[in-house]
C-alpha cells in the first residue's frame, strides 16, 4: 500500500467526517503502516483525530435509528446456512453461526442471534455478527467477529464499524426485540427495563487484530477511542476446527447445512488500558 503523510491522513479522514453513519467502511480508515517521517501509525492519527477534533463519540451517538415499527430481528434465523461448499473459518459468517449453534461464549453469556443487519433509514449499513445475553449481568451485548488475515481489518475499522452499528439503534427497542430470550440465572424472563445494551469484540487469539491489541501500548489514542465507545475485546482463545459432514459439502448438495466447532471455543478478555 502507497505510504501517504499524516497531513494527508487526516485530510482524507476529514472528507469522510460528514457521514459518520459510513465513516468506517473509508479506505483510510483501514489503512496499515506508518506514516513517512513521523513514523506514527495511521490508526494512531486518525485515532486522534477522531477524538480531539470530531468526537467522534457524540457524533456516532446523533445518528439516525431505526425507525419505530420496523422490526430488525431476523425471523428465519434456526443456525442453518445454504452454502456449506466453502470450508473453513476465513468465512466469517459460518463462524458466527457456530458460535450461535454452540450458544455458550463466557463472559459474553449464551448467543442468542447472529448475522442481524442494521438499516435505520432503509439501507443496510453493516451487520451486527452476534448477539448475546449474560445472564448474570443482565447485559445483551452486540458482538462484532472478525477474523480474515488475508483482508486484515485494522483494529480501528472494527471499533468503528461495531460502535456505528451499536448506535444505530433504540437500546430499547432492541432490548425489546429479543425480550423472549432473555433467560435470567434463576431460569425466568429478565424484564427489558432491566437490561443493558453493551458492544463488544470478539477475534481469535493470535490473529492480525488481536496483535494490534497487544501493541496498544504504542497506539494510545486508539485505546482511548475504543474505551470512550465502551467497547470490550474477547479473543477465542483456542483454534477453531468447524466440523464438516461430506454429504453436506459436495457441490450439489441443497440442504441447510448446521456448522458446528470440534471443540469447545473459550474466550479470554482483553483489557483495554487507555490514558
């Protein structure tokens, strides 16, 4: 990728400011590397930037919601895929059904959706990958998967994209959506109105983003960024084997087919220290 200066960073990251519901789909805001002569990463100035000059906070906080009477709970969601030809965990969205299958996450509690889209003005801007209920801390949580070390989404671009979506709805409403499966400790419903909306993010250990966790130490605007979102980040702390059963993936095959792990995901958090 071309190397550009930090002066050119930021006036590319202010042209895209205007529209902060499609700010994180910018290709600058995925940029890798260091800028020449002040060698800073670019995560690390436009991470500033968004901060000290745009708030980005306040401003993803003002975007549009999904409007009232438009339900957003996908109603055909049973942990089946149709397209089980393409193996392995680079397919993002066959993981984040596994995980529903395997409905356990840890901290994160029990997964009760996946793949849920988001359009508060009828156009889709992203897709919230799971869903999540912790039963202890009454929490529903909005969860943001990401594992591709081919395109390697930076860690910016993953707190941007799940902190619009996260914003781009009601928290009551969306509390609200799921309130038939908000199964409390003692096994009963857990009223909506005592529920809280969290977002999290969630990759695999060792991966290109959760190394640039581990280096947040040189990037501390972007820890500052993604605790001001309060966002937490969960890596799956062991390798993820997707189980495939051959009459399902052959190229003819046509039935729904369930993705499952060989073995058990546990997740670890990653603590955020910003300044």
């Amino acid at each position: 990728m071309k190397r550009i200066t930090a002066r050119e960073t930021i006036e590319r990251v202010d042209a895209l400011i205007h529209n902060p519901q499609t700010l994180y789909r910018g290709s600058i805001i995925n940029k890798r590397g260091r800028a020449p002569s002040r060698n800073i990463p670019y995560s690390e100035i436009i991470a500033k930037r968004l901060l000290h000059t745009h708030d980005i906070p306040e401003l993803l906080l003002r975007l549009p919601k999904i409007p009232k009477g438009v339900e957003f709970r996908p109603a055909d969601h049973d942990g089946t895929v149709l397209d089980p030809t393409i193996l392995g965990i680079e397919q993002e969205n066959r993981v984040a059904v596994a995980l529903y299958n395997h409905h356990v996450l840890g901290e994160l509690g029990t997964v009760i959706d996946y793949l849920v889209p988001i359009a508060p003005e009828g156009k889709e801007i992203g897709t919230i990958d799971l869903v999540s209920f912790d039963a202890e801390t009454k929490t529903l949580f909005v969860i943001g998967y990401t594992h591709q070390e081919e395109r390697r989404d930076t860690l910016l671009r993953c707190t941007l994209e799940i902190a619009t979506l996260r914003n781009s709805f009601d928290d009551g409403r969306f509390v609200k959506e799921y309130a038939d499966m908000l199964i409390g400790s003692d096994g009963s419903l857990v009223s909506p109105e005592e529920v809280s909306v969290q977002s999290a993010l969630l990759f695999l250990e060792g991966s290109y983003q959760d190394r640039s966790v581990r280096a947040l130490k040189r990037m501390p605007h972007v820890a500052d960024l993604i605790a001001a979102l309060g966002i937490r980040v969960f890596v799956v702390g062991i390798e993820l084997q997707l189980r495939d059963k051959s009459r399902f993936t052959r190229k003819q095959a046509v039935y729904p087919y369930k993705p499952v792990f060989h073995f058990l995901p546990v997740l670890k958090e990653r603590k955020i220290l910003s300044l």
